[in-house]
C-alpha cells in the first residue's frame, strides 16, 4: 500500500465527527426499538460490557452488548439532550426531550441510576402520533360508552389506574380529545413531565425550581376558567389531596395512579391522607386497565390485510367502577367488607369466550390482575 493511500485513509478517519456518530446511533437505537413497538429502553452497566433490552409486550428482550465506553457517551448524548447534568453520575436523575424520526414526532422520557458499575439508563418511549378513534379506546363497544358518558360529568375525579406500559396515557389523551372536540370543554393539564405534547388542550409543566409546584400550578390553572382538569400522576400525598382539592372546587379532574386494581386506587387515596368524606364526595369513577394481545375472532393469529380488525393487534381491557358499584366498594373500604364486582379477569374470560384472548394471554394475564 502506498503512503499516499494511507495517508488519505488516516485523513478520512480524521474528518469523522465522533458527536455525529454518536448521534446516529442514538438515532438507530431509537429506530429499531420504534420498529419493534418497544415501550422501554434500558441500558444496564455489568462487570464486562453494557447491555442493552427493550421492552417488548411487557417482557425484557435483550438485544445487545455495548463496551462501556460506547454505552458511556450514549448515555452522555441522551442525558445532554434532556438537559441532564453530564457530569453528575453519582445521583440519579430525571428528564424527558422530543425529537423526530422520518417525521414521526417521539417523546422520551429519562431516568438515570448510579449502580456499582456504572451509570444506568432507562428511556420510556411516548410516540406522539398514537392517537386512536374513540371508539377504539377499549376492547368491548359497552366500555367505550361508559367511558365516554363519565365525561359529560360537570365536576369530580375520575381516576386511571394501572401498570407502566398499560395503555393509561394513550385511554387518557384519546379521551380527553373527544371532549375537546365534541363536548368544547377548555381543558388544561398540569404533568410532570408532559408525556405527550397535544395542540387539543393547554398542557403545564411542573417546574419546581421554577416555581411551579403542583399546588401553585394548581392555583393558576384554577383562574384559566377549565372545565377539565387533568393532574399527571398521583405519586404522593400533595398530589393526592391537590387532585381532590380541584375536584370539590366544581371541576372535572381526570389523573392517574399505579395500583393493581380499581379497588386499591380508593385505598390508596386514603393512604395518601385524603379523607374518607372528601374521597365520597369528590370521586365519581375509577378504572383499572391492561394492554393485551389481541387475537382476530375471524382470522385467528394470521389476520389478513384485508380484514376489518387487522390494526388492532392490542387493546385494552377495562375494570370500571362508577355509580352504584363504586358507593359499594366505598362503603366497604371504609367498613372493611368484602363487597363482588367485575373484576379484571372476568373481562379476560369474557374476551377469550368471544375469540379475543387464546389461551397463552389469559394464562400471562389472569394472575396479576387478582
């Protein structure tokens, strides 16, 4: 080889931008795990190299091995776009960023973890464009209708409940679109982080170096003239008695919670120092929902193009206590009885008798949803 070609070779390797490296495979990684439908990705220091998993279905897949000092400045770039100190890596840390992918808008929210190799990095991915119809929003038609009728609610709290990757924020924005649309309600949400952007409603950003608390944010949202309230997620105690507090001011008030079922989001409302009265007279509805794999009734798992439910591989499937059910269930939270209503996996047995759920999923789900 002659010294004019290795000197062109070794110039070539100069001209390369180590950033735009690091931003194409920041770019590919988040490519491939939208290609896959993943609702997580993890980076995950061990002793010898970095791994990394996506979320698929619920369930961890492992996709590659990454040396540390690649999974280091992958995890730098994703902190830097997120406004993340890069320097800090003895403290976790939180933020979220959006960006674009071949015109696809995705949010993505961050969670950093110091372990005792390394820096750890969890990314929740929000594609923005997931918007479905209404009357998608659940599996079984007579839910939907349910759902949508508690909208027409002047005031209250309606609570959505249920694991991460349960399909919570896709029912929640779904809905409150229709009732920005046909129901011309002014709504207004107060999260921490937004989770996804939405040109349908006013959306606040919690802020508390900034100021913005979720009680002050709270407060002046309450001088916005809203119809509908919405208030991230209920993780502690203020949250809580701020999203009740709304409710008995006259507003609707729609947030969220993690608990198994519906019947825990009203334990866990009292837990969190709300009083039993207040719970009574503010909350008008509460769900439970999990995203499943849903099977064509007509097709079986072969569901051809041209078949009407081709796109609605998954669904959602509802536990939904309102009216007459839920003052059951409040009176025997506060007077400790046990008290029968739908439960979760009654909807699971009622899908797989109409050909919706196959076995292999009614078995995955039927136990965590007792």
């Amino acid at each position: 080889m002659s010294t004019e070609n290795v000197s062109a070779g070794e110039k070539q390797r100069k001209e390369v931008d180590p950033i735009a490296m690091i931003e194409q495979q920041v770019r590919n990684l988040i490519k491939k795990a939208l290609s896959l439908h993943a609702s997580d990705i993890h980076i995950v220091p061990k002793e010898k190299t970095s791994k990394i998993f996506f979320r698929l279905q619920h369930i961890l897949r492992f996709i590659q091995d990454l040396p540390h000092e690649d999974s280091s400045r992958l995890i730098a770039h994703f902190k830097f776009m997120a406004g993340l100190d890069i320097g800090e890596k003895r403290k976790p840390q939180s933020g979220a960023y959006t960006t674009v992918l071949d015109d696809l808008k995705v949010s993505l929210r961050l969670s950093t973890l110091p372990t005792s190799f390394s820096e750890s990095l969890s990314i929740r991915i929000l594609p923005q464009e997931t918007a479905i119809p209404i009357e998608q929003v659940a599996l079984f038609p007579s839910t939907t209708k349910k759902l949508i009728s508690l909208l027409k609610h002047a005031h209250g709290l309606i609570l959505f409940t249920g694991p991460t990757g349960s399909g919570k924020s896709t029912t929640l924005y779904t809905l409150l679109k229709h009732s920005s649309k046909w129901l011309k309600r002014n709504i207004i949400s107060l999260e921490d982080p937004i989770e996804k952007t939405s040109s349908d409603f006013l959306q606040v950003q919690v802020n508390e170096k900034a100021g913005v608390s979720y009680a002050s944010g709270l407060k002046a949202i309450l001088r916005h003239d809203p119809d509908v309230i919405v208030v991230g997620e209920i993780r502690d105690e203020e949250t809580a008695k701020v999203a009740v507090r709304a409710a008995l001011t006259g507003h609707l008030v729609l947030t969220t919670m993690h608990t198994r079922n519906a019947k825990g989001a009203v334990t866990r409302l009292l837990e969190l120092g709300v009083k039993d009265y207040e719970v009574e007279q503010a909350l008008i509805a509460v769900t439970a929902q999990r995203l499943i794999q849903v099977k064509c009734p007509y097709c079986g798992r072969d569901c051809s193009i041209h078949c009407p439910f081709y796109k609605r591989k998954r669904a959602c499937i509802f536990e939904l206590l309102a009216g007459k059910e839920l003052q059951k269930i409040l009176r025997e939270v506060k007077n400790h009885r046990n008290v029968h209503y739908r439960t979760l996996k009654e909807e699971l047995k009622k899908g797989m008798a109409l050909g919706f759920i196959d076995q292999e999923e009614f078995e995955r789900w039927s136990f965590s949803v007792e």
